[in-house]
C-alpha cells in the first residue's frame, strides 16, 4: 500500500492511501518479499514501479465502488481463565488456566481506508498493447485512405 500526501492547504497535509495491485504480475514473475523498489509517478496516470532495478510494471487507477478498508492482522493472545474464590472442588484456586480445546484467533486492526487502487503490468505488455493499438489504427486509416481514393477516382471518372 502506498500513501500519497496531497497539500491543499499549507497547514493541513492529507493523505490518501492507494492499494498497489501486483496480481497480474505475480503470476508471471516471482517477487520477492523485501525486493528493494522505487515508485515514481504517483501523480500521473501511469505510475511505475521498478523492482530490483530490473523488472519495470507500469500501473494504472482503477476506481473503486464505495471505500475499502484495509486491516493487519496479528495472533490474539490466548483467554486466560483465572481461578478466584475459595472451593473444596476447586484444587488449583488462585492458578491461571488457558483453555487447550480453544482455537487460535487473529486480531485485526483497520490500518486505512482508501479509494484508489493501482494495477499494475509488466512494461512490455503495456508496449504490445499500445503497439497492437497503434497498428490497427494505422491499418484503419490507410484503408480509408485507399476508400476515399476509389471514391474520388470514381467520381472523377464518372463511375460510382
């Protein structure tokens, strides 16, 4: 998770939290958890994101529908049943007794909420689409170039 700080006001610094979403990525790629990165570009529409000074991701917003909120995690600590009061059935009065049959439990915390989330891809496949686009664009255009030529030349020979 990223954190961006927007300054309206000189005074007042608000953050704003952006989820980074490698999914796409990872099963591609292996990254490793502590990877050293560098993210750049946080207030454009395309992002990046290089890790290892090798492996180059290009990102892009994606909005999302209402807020999400983020939590850590972390394990509980066990309930501790303390004996108290006198009793001739109760042999260990005073002692400390974790139940053995409980299930262990998480406890979480909401760290943030958030309202942006940053796909991100490999750089070359954002090249091959772009590339891809820009192809069939070109294609496009010529054949309507070679239409309207026809058409003309039709027109100008008195053939439609």
């Amino acid at each position: 998770m990223a954190t961006m700080s927007v300054p309206h006001d000189p005074e007042k610094v608000e953050e704003e939290f952006v989820l980074l979403d490698l999914n796409a990525v990872s099963e591609q790629v292996e990254i490793q958890p502590n990877a050293p990165y560098v993210l750049s570009g946080l207030d454009t529409l395309n992002p990046t994101l290089i890790i290892n000074n090798k492996l180059k991701l290009v990102g892009e917003y994606v909005e999302t529908i209402g807020t999400c909120l983020v939590f850590s995690e972390s394990d509980a600590t066990p309930v501790v049943h303390v004996e108290t009061g006198p009793s001739e059935a109760n042999l260990f009065s005073g002692a400390c007794i974790i139940d053995p049959n409980q299930a262990s439990s998480k406890q979480v915390k909401p760290v943030a909420q958030l309202q942006k989330i940053l796909k991100f891809r490999l750089a070359e496949e954002v090249d091959c689409r772009y590339l891809t686009a820009d192809r069939n664009a070109i294609a496009r255009e010529m054949n309507d170039r070679s239409t309207r030529t026809k058409i003309q030349y039709d027109h100008m020979q008195g053939t439609s």
